[in-house]
C-alpha cells in the first residue's frame, strides 16, 4: 500500500555496493563473535576535528546537510583519522521537522532555532499532513548511496532518526531546552493533540528509515535525545510506544524483502525504561554513562546488545586513564554483544589525539580479553 509505493523507487536501483570487509560492528548488533569489540563515537563527525570546522566554515548547517558530497566528505573525515568500526552519516534530526513543513535555522552559538514553534494543538494543522518523504528527504537518501559507495567496504554505514518525543520537544520548545516545560506543557495538558503530533513523526520516521536502508544504510540508530526529562510514567505513554512501533513497522517491511538491518535505540537518561527498551524489537539498546555496565547487562538480560557507555569527559583525561576506564567498561560489558562508544557525543573542546586513544584502548583490550 502507502510504504510500499515511497520505497518502490529505491528498488529498482542497482546499487552493486562494495563488499563488506570488516562485519565487526554488524556482528555485534546480532551478538555474534568478533576478534575485537567495535567503536564508533557519536558526532565522530564534528567539531572536535578541525578538518571538519575548515569544511564547514562559512557554509550554512542545514545547506551542508542538503548537500550529498558535503555529507559524504564529512561523514568519512573522522574514519581517514580512526580505525573506527562504523561510520554514521552526517546529517540531523531536525530535517524531519522541516520536510513536515516547519523551518529550522542553525543560529551560531546557540543551536537549532525554530523561527516559529508549535504553540497550540491548532498549529498541527499547519504541519503537511502527507509528506512526501522521497522528495522532502530524498537528498539524505542520495547522501547515504554516495557515502556507501564511497566507503568502498570498509566499514558498514548507520542510518538515523529523531525519535518522535525528541523531534516533538524541539517543534515545540524552538530549539534546546533544559526544562522542556513548554513541550512536557503539552503533554499533561494536550495529551490528544501530543499524541497526535507523536503519530505523525512515527508515520513520517517509518518511511524515512525504509528509505536510508533502500539508499544503503545498514544499520538504524533511532535518537531518544530527550527521554530524560520524562519519568517512567510519561515515558511508557508518550515515548515507548511509538520506539516500539517504528521497531516493528521498519522490521516487517524489511522481512517482506527479505532485508536484515539491525536497529539501535538510544534513549538518553532513560535509565528508568532499560528493562522495556531491551523488549522493544531493537536488536541494540545504546547507553548514556549514568548506567553501570554489569547492571545494564542484568537488567537486559542477554536479550539484547549493548551500546555505550563511557562518560564522554573521560576523554579529557590523560590517556592511560583513558586506557583503564575502557578496561573496566569491557570488564562489565563483556566483550560478546556489545559496541564501545561514549554515552553521549563528542564535544567540540575534545582532543582528537584522546578520541584515537579511545578506539585503540577499546581494540587493544578486547582483544586481550578474547584471548582469556
Ligand atoms: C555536527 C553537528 C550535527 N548537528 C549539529 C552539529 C554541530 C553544528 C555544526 O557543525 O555546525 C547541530 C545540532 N543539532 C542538534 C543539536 C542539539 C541542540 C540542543 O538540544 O541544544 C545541535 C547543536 C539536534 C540533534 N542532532 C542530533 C541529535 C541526536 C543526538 C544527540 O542527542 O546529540 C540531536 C539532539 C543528531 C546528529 N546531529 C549530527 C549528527 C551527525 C553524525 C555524527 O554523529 O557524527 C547526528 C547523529 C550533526
């Protein structure tokens, strides 16, 4: 039906990507045996590396993410620097809200403003209420093909997605917040219109991933950037369910063509959902660094894989402290199912020298541990 007539066109592409050569990162998804733990960082595309601020310098945020080989030079910057096992494309959440018909703005120094914000439950009506995600969103697709081409096999690429209570918060805060008080206004007082909004960002991230894997991702990270700022109770009303449903929809469509593409899910600060997240039809549950490796894996039970965790500060220690933190962090996770990465993304401040220290610590351990 719908799904199936906005993917069409991806299909018959011929693609003829280049051969996987190291599945490290993929085999951790499923908990499969590798030699070493994989590593990747999030925004390993950014700031920190001052090849990525010459790029970017002068140039709009949102123009560079409309541009497939601006995306594609950024995305593979950080892996010409890092034995890094994944690569993650440059992009963002926010160009959700902008194919729904709402403009975002990068305003320097203060991040992602929207110039006019979601006030009322009436202002639903001036989102599109069918988007065409092939042509509002078709440039991320082509940045993905271009960048897995380009990678030429070296790593497996990961696709992205807000997920719908964080794409929500900003629609309707106009940018970051701490409180989220005008969004989480919503939610006590407009639990309809809430629950309305958050349909339509699951219907519109459903077809969105379908076309990241159709351009060539393979693997999905769903952003639960604000899962924090809810407790447990509007979290499995307002946050859960639709995790949950984007799992479910992606992976039955994908079954259909007979395509295996792991899902990662990371709420941030939602501690209090582990148990639920580990049941939520993700093969990866990504962890901020507020949760202790051991009891992260007792919680989740070896249902799923873990991703995470370490505090990303730990990068500004010196880097044989940053060599025995890693150590640790193995020792809790174990080295079956589990992805090495911070518990949140790199920070522009950050050495490039400590984030290769990182890698190699997570490398070099791990394979130590194998050979126990
Ligand atoms: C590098 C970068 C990005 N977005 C922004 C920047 C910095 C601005 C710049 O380069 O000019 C603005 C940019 N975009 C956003 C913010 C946060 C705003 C805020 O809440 O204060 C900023 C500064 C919104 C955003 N954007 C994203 C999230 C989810 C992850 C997270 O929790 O941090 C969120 C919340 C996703 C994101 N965003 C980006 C990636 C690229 C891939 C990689 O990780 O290397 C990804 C995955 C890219």
């Amino acid at each position: 039906e719908n799904l199936h007539n906005f993917i069409q066109p991806f299909h018959n592409v011929p693609k003829d990507f280049p051969k996987l050569k190291n599945d490290a990162f993929l085999r951790a998804c499923h908990g499969q045996e590798t030699n070493h733990v994989p590593v990747w960082c999030m925004r390993q595309a950014g700031r920190y590396l001052p090849e990525f601020r010459e790029f970017r310098a002068g140039k709009d945020f949102f123009e560079t993410c409309r541009s497939p080989a601006a995306c594609c030079e950024l995305t593979l910057q950080p892996l010409r620097r890092f034995p890094f096992d994944a690569a993650i494309i440059f992009s963002d959440i926010l160009v959700i809200p902008q194919a729904m018909g709402m403009d975002v703005q990068m305003v320097a120094g203060k991040g992602p403003t929207f110039p006019e914000p979601l006030k009322e439950p009436e202002d639903l009506l001036l989102l599109q209420p069918k988007v065409d995600v092939n042509k509002e969103l078709g440039y991320v697709f082509k940045a993905i093909t271009l960048t897995r081409h380009k990678l030429d096999g070296k790593v497996p690429l990961i696709g992205f997605t807000g997920a719908p209570w964080t794409l929500m918060a900003y629609m309707i805060e106009g940018g970051g917040s701490t409180t989220h008080s005008k969004a989480k206004r919503w939610l006590y007082r407009h639990p309809e219109a809430s629950h309305k909004l958050l349909k339509m960002l699951t219907d519109v991230i459903v077809v969105y991933l379908l076309g990241q894997v159709a351009a060539g991702a393979q693997a999905l990270q769903v952003f639960e950037s604000h899962a924090g700022c809810l407790g447990p109770v509007e979290f499995q009303e307002f946050s859960l369910p639709y995790l949950r449903d984007i799992a479910r929809k992606v992976k039955d469509q994908l079954k259909e063509s007979g395509q295996d593409v792991p899902m990662i899910v990371f709420a941030k600060d939602g501690h209090y959902g582990l148990e639920d997240l580990s049941q939520s039809h993700y093969e990866v549950v990504g962890l901020d660094w507020t949760i202790d490796p051991r009891s992260a894996r007792e919680r989740t039970g070896g249902k799923v894989s873990l991703q995470g965790n370490m505090d990303p500060c730990a990068l500004y220690a010196p880097k044989e402290r940053i060599s025995e933190i890693v150590k640790k962090m193995l020792e809790g996770f174990g080295t079956r199912g589990y992805i090495a990465n911070l518990g949140h993304g790199l920070y522009p401040d950050m050495d490039p020298e400590n984030v290769g220290a990182f890698v190699e610590a997570v490398h070099t351990h791990s394979r130590h541990l194998n050979l126990k």
